[in-house]
C-alpha cells in the first residue's frame, strides 16, 4: 500500500495495490496491521456507513464535538470529492482543508482522524461510499459547518449549485 501524506500531517490518502489481469482484479482494501503502521498507532473500529447518494450532492460538513469519529473512506461506485477540515484548535493546520478525489476505479482511501470534519460532494451520475468510524454516531454530538463557509474557502469542483440537506444548509460557520 501507498501511503500519501497531505498539508494536514495525520490525514493520508491510502493507495492499495491492485492485482488486474483479463478476469478482473484484486485488492486488499483494509488491512489492521498495515494500516496501523500507516497511522502511527492503534485504531479500533466500531461503526461501517454505507451512503448511496446521485450526483451533485453534497454532504457535510459534519463532526462530533464529543465522541469525536475517526473515518476511513472509499468509493465502491462512482466518485466523489472527499474533503476533511482541521477544526481542532491547538492544531498547526487549524482551519486548513485538503481535498481528494476517491472513486471506483482509483481505489482510493482517506483516513481523517478524529477531531477534523468531513464532507463529500458526488461527482458522478451516482456513488456509492463506504466508511469505517472509530467511535459510534451521537446525534446530540454531531455538528455541520456549512460547505461554503467563506472563511475556508474550500474549491468544492462544482458545476452549479449542489443538493444538500436542510441540515447541511442550516450548518454554522466555522469558528462561529
């Protein structure tokens, strides 16, 4: 597996390889020991989501205050747009975004540590995204920054405006 680090240093975009031939292909998709020696340490998994989303939506961006979700990202059809934005305060990329394009056919992940938010805008007719999280779902916890925030600035590749939630549009800025 390919390990590329991102201008947010605990943020990796994981590259497996990939056995093809004229039948199809192969890959491992997770493994705990390599991914461990990727991220430095032990992580436990509690929770896989599945979304099915059409194109042009765009979800996020979401965080937990507490309880805060560590997520492993991939795309098992279609692609996306994966976003994830350092809001943790004592951070040196405080208010930093980076953003990655996982589909199908690239076979790439994201791994976002706890303490940053996540977000997803569909780039093709429709996708399907899988995500493993290091801690359960808790409404009552759970946050939304808007996707357009102005102070990030985030270079979502849109052709028009996206579909989002009442939820996501009704998200708070961030630092607000």
């Amino acid at each position: 597996m390919n390990v590329v680090r991102t201008e947010i240093a605990d943020v990796l975009i994981l590259e497996p390889r990939v056995f093809a031939d004229d039948r199809g292909f192969f890959f491992e998709s997770f493994n705990q020991r390599v991914f461990e020696g990727a991220v430095g340490g032990p992580v436990a998994f509690v929770q896989d989501n599945h979304s099915h989303s059409k194109k042009n939506v765009l979800r996020g961006l979401h965080h937990q205050v507490e309880q805060p979700q560590g997520k492993l990202v991939r795309v098992l059809g279609g692609a996306i747009w994966d976003v994830a934005v350092d809001i943790r305060p004592h951070s040196p990329t405080f208010g930093r975004w980076v953003g990655v394009e996982l589909s199908a056919d690239n076979k790439r992940q994201i791994w976002i540590p706890p303490g940053l938010a996540h977000g997803f805008l569909v780039l093709s007719e429709a996708s399907e995204v899988l995500y493993k999280t290091t801690d359960y779902y808790a409404p009552a916890h759970e946050r939304t920054i808007r996707w357009d925030d102005p102070t990030l600035a985030i270079a979502w590749p849109l052709a028009g405006p996206p579909q989002v939630s009442g939820k996501d549009a009704a998200g708070g800025r961030f630092g607000g």
